[in-house]
C-alpha cells in the first residue's frame, strides 16, 4: 500500500513541474530596471558601469557582429531538437525586422560565458538592446510572437 502512495505523489509531482514548464517555456521575462541611485550631498567617485552581455560574448571569442537595434542572443547545444527550431524562429525574425541580428552560441564550447550569463538550459535566448546590455530572456523554445513581444523591449 505505501509502494502506491509514493507512485501517487510522484505521478503529481511529476504533472505539476510538467505543467508550470509547459506554462512558462519560450516566455521572455524582462530584466529588474535599474534603480535610480539617492542624490548625494557630496559628490563621489563615479561608479564603473558592469560590462554587458555583448562584451561578455565579445571576450568570450565570438566572432559575430551585433545588431543595430537588437541582437537576438541564442545559447543551444549540439544535440538539442529544440534548438533547431529556436534557430529557426529567431532567423526567420531577425530577416523580418530591420536592424536586428540572430547570433547563436554552441554552450558546450562556451562554458565561461554560460556561467557567465547565468544560462541553465538550452536552448536560452537573451534579447540584446543597441548598447548589448540584455533586456529579455526566455528559456525554452520561443515561438514568433514571443520573440516579437520580447523584442518591443529592446527597440
């Protein structure tokens, strides 16, 4: 009888993580805007600004050009189906819309901007605004509109 009770909860929790993927696969979620920092009374040392993601993948050794107005940034994998299809997707938008690049990035020979970027899974797009700093991310395979959507944020 407990045999049935494990196989139970494993069957619901294995539909519970199967739904909130389904549910959140391909979404572009926006990075947390940038509070304004206080004014001060005395001035201080200018803060350096963090590099961006577009330096990160320069320094990483990719030899690919941003685009004008956005860069469609796609991490995949050799053996990764989804992959394909997000190559696709984003390819076919990056055609469509004036001065916006797709550039993709083998994960597997580039560990260090991976960690980096903090990218978990492929396939994983991050949407570059014209300064390459990122806008969007989504993991997962991203449909059109998606991308479209999370494109708007960038342009």
């Amino acid at each position: 009888m407990t045999g049935l009770w494990i196989l139970l909860a494993a069957v619901a929790l294995a539909a519970v993580v199967g739904l909130v993927r389904a549910r959140t696969d391909g979404r572009f979620g926006g990075r947390p805007a940038a509070q304004p920092e206080p004014a001060r009374a005395t001035p201080q040392e200018p803060t350096p600004q963090e590099p961006s993601a577009w330096d990160a993948v320069v320094a990483s050794g990719v030899a690919e050009a941003p685009g004008e107005r956005a860069t469609l940034l796609q991490f995949s994998s050799a053996f990764c189906a989804p992959c394909r299809a997000t190559r696709r997707v984003l390819g076919e938008v990056a055609e469509v819309v004036p001065g916006v690049a797709h550039v993709e990035v083998d994960a597997e020979h580039h560990l260090d901007l991976v960690r980096r970027l903090k990218v978990v899974r492929t396939p994983t797009t991050l949407v570059l605004d014209a300064a390459g700093r990122e806008v969007a991310r989504a993991a997962g395979a991203p449909t059109k509109q998606q991308v479209l959507a999370g494109l708007e944020r960038a342009v």
